[in-house]
C-alpha cells in the first residue's frame, strides 16, 4: 500500500509540472522564485534520478507521462543529523517523573542498566528507523550511549542496522558519554575500539565546566586526530550562563589546528549571555570551523522548567546570530518518547514546522529549509543529499501545500515520498510493536 496524495505515473521515465521548490535547495539551474524563495518548475525523472528541473511550462519533449502538482511545494528527502535511536520509545516503562533534566538523565540510566539488551536496542532503532523513512528521511546521525558493558551492546547492533538500512537511509553514529570519563584512558580506549570496529570515523561526547575540562578536552582533540575522527558534541544544555563549555571546544579546535569536521549540539545557554559574551563566543566558534545544530522541540520541553512556574524562554540557542555570523547552522529531531522528550516521531517536517516557530525562523530569509537538508548533509559529509539537481537521486517529499503558510499549517501527513523516483510505502509502524518490550512501568 503506498500512501499519500499523488503516485507518479508507472515506468522510469516520467514528469511532474506544476511543482514549487525552495530555491535556496536547487543547485545548477537557473530559476526565479517568488517572495517565499519558491521556483515554479517542472521536473523530468529517468531511471530514479532527476533527468531535469526547468521553469515551469518549459516545452518537453512528448510522449513521457506527466503528474501535474498543481504548485505543491516538492522537497528533497531530509537529513536528520542528531537523534538518539538508542534511547527511543522507552517512556512506557520509564517516564520522566516532572519533566526535569536531571530526571532524564537518571530515568535513562535506570533503563539502561536494566533493559538494554541487544534485542531490545535493535528492536527499538529500527522501529525509530521505520518512521524516519516513512517521514521523509535520507539521512540520520544517532548518538550512542557509551559506558561500561553497553559500549559492547550497541555497537555491533548499530553497524548490523547501518547494512540493513543502506540504499534506504545512510546511518551514521557517534559515541556518547560525559567529558569526564576522556580522562579514563580504559574508557577511551574501550569506546575507540568500538568506534573503529563499527562507527563511521566520527566522535563525540557531553561537554560540560568540570575542572579538568581543558585536559579532558585535549585528549579528544589528540585521539581524533590520530584517527582520523569528526567529533560532535553535546554543549552547554542549561540555562546556566556560567556554561561555557562551547567556547572552550573552540579554544581547543583551535589549539590543536583541528582539521576535521565539528558539530556542536544544544549550545542552549548560549542564548544567556550578554552581548558582548555572546558576540565573543561566536566569533571564537566561527574561526574554530565548528557548526550548530539546534533542536527546538526537546529543549523546550526540558529548559526552564520548575514546577508551578512558567517557563520564560525557549531553551534554544543564538540561532539566528550563529547564522548571521556565518556559522552553518541546523535544526534535527533529538529524542523520541523517551524521558528527555515525551513526544515526536523523527518527522524532519515536524521539526521544520516547530523549529520555525520556537525559532521564529520566518520573517528572516527564505533559506531556513536548509537546516533539514543542505547543511547537515554536509555537516554529516554527504554533499549531494537534501538538494535538487539535475543527475541527483530522485528523491523527494511531495505535499500539495503552495506557500510556507500553507505547508505550515498542517503537518503534511498526505505527502508522498519517493526513493529513486518511486513512491514507498508510508505505513507508520503501530506503537503497540514494541509492548512486549516495555514490561513494569515506571
């Protein structure tokens, strides 16, 4: 069954007309776009690839079947580059108590050490992974918890599901852990190991003000260097604006004349600086090379909240400054129903929608679909994802929305996706697939 508004004409060669697409996506063809940043045009697919993207009611040649989309809004299938499948779908058994973030981190702990299996981690990333695709995405970087015996757990189940899942969703993972355990050279070793055996060259850990921060720090630089690694880090995710571990990562890239690519998660309390902290660190950030990835909707469920209170800001990072700064920058899922997000389902459109918004992203640019798309394609080293281009894979997510207001509006639950040219089909797996996992709720 392959649901959705509109299927493609049957055969490998055919047409659409009448599409709208992001401007800011397109690459190689020469098109005007409207006050959205929206180009009109019609596009020929050939043998799962895109044969052509030309203004639309450009004279082609007869004979190819055509599927009129009546101006809806055509994206490329979407790059989701921080997410957590390891953690994902075990609210059921172990909630979070009051929403807190440090009830997460122990409701998450609890769990792991008593549920964690093989079986149950595999079970549980390929359901999160079955989503994703289902949604709309190509890409995905996952961060895995990494201490003590589950550094033997989850790596191999994560390279098994990276094989599986090729040609369907290109997964990529990188270690998780606190910076304090890079001062426990068994550890390191331990996780490096593993990151060797069944990783994809990437490294990574939770940053956050100990004392031995710069040493532990070096020590990180010092291994990916030596291996060849990308790092990513979890930054600063506090409402703290003594947090100010963001900068020191920067200090260290920049001492270490790292090469390779670095993505910073969260960087939340970055937001609370004054002025001249914040413009400092962000100049500091973009000689370092370092990029930023946002993630809207777990940070404005777990910052600012006190029981009884209302929360008085979004959680979120200095965005827009970032950007303006020319730090690439990107908005990504995080968790899924598990104690650090209740909520959410690695729809990359849903976070685009509430990213706009937490963000109020609109009203500043018509580039802003590049944070799902462009710009982590190329944070995760995959640059011919999340565009549109002549020769590129037909990959695409159909809506009928004909501007923003409208794609926003809605959450597009009757789009269709293509893989290679041909609509998959979006069945959405039952939550009621993983109950035998969940056992004794807590």
């Amino acid at each position: 069954m392959t649901t959705g508004f509109a299927k493609p004409p049957a055969g490998d060669s055919y047409r659409l007309t009448g599409l709208r697409l992001p401007l800011c996506l397109v690459e190689g063809a020469s098109l005007a776009a409207d006050r959205d940043g929206l180009a009109l045009v019609d596009l020929s697919v050939e043998d799962g690839r895109i044969a052509s993207i030309l203004p639309a009611g450009t004279p082609a040649p007869d004979g190819a079947p055509a599927l009129d989309l009546d101006g809806g809004i055509v994206l490329p299938r979407l790059v989701d580059c921080h997410v957590h499948l390891d953690k994902g779908h075990i609210w059921p058994r172990r909630r979070n108590p009051d929403g807190a973030f440090a009830s997460a981190l122990a409701s998450v702990l609890a769990d792991r050490e008593a549920n964690w299996s093989a079986a149950d981690v595999r079970a549980r990333m390929d359901f999160g992974l079955r989503c994703a695709f289902a949604h709309g995405t190509a890409a995905i970087r996952t961060h895995i918890d990494s201490l003590g015996k589950q550094i033997g757990v989850t790596w191999p189940v994560l390279a098994e599901l990276r094989a599986e899942w090729a040609g369907r969703i290109a997964l990529q993972a990188t270690p998780l852990f606190g910076i304090q355990f890079a001062l426990d050279a068994g550890h390191m070793a331990a996780v490096t190991a593993a990151v060797k055996a069944h990783g994809d060259g990437l490294f990574g850990c939770v940053t956050y003000m100990i004392p031995e921060l710069d040493e532990a720090l070096d020590i990180v630089f010092r291994s990916a260097i030596e291996n060849g690694f990308d790092l990513d880090f979890h930054v600063d995710e506090t409402n703290d604006p003594q947090a100010l571990s963001l900068e020191r990562i920067a200090g260290a890239a920049i001492r270490h004349r790292f090469a390779g690519k670095i993505l910073c998660g969260h960087c939340c309390s970055l937001a609370l600086q004054t002025p001249h902290d914040e413009a400092r660190i962000i100049a500091r950030v973009k000689e370092a090379g370092i990029a930023v990835v946002s993630l809207p909707m777990c940070n404005m469920y777990l910052q600012d909240r006190q029981a009884g209170r209302t929360p008085r800001w979004r959680g979120v990072t200095a965005l827009h400054e970032l950007k303006t700064a020319g730090v690439p920058v990107m908005i990504a899922s995080d968790n899924t129903r598990d104690p650090f997000y209740a909520y959410g389902d690695l729809d990359l459109i849903e976070v685009l929608r509430e990213g706009v918004r937490i963000l109020q992203l609109d009203h500043s640019g018509g580039d802003w679909p590049n944070a799902v798309a462009r710009t982590p394609a190329a944070a995760m080293g995959h640059p011919g994802r999340g565009v549109l281009a002549a020769g590129g894979p037909a990959d695409l997510i159909l809506t009928r929305a004909r501007d923003w207001t409208e794609f926003f509006a809605r959450p597009q639950a009757d789009r269709t996706v293509l893989v290679a040219g041909r609509a998959i089909d979006r069945t959405l797996p039952d939550h009621r697939e993983l109950d035998h996992l969940m056992g004794p709720t807590s």
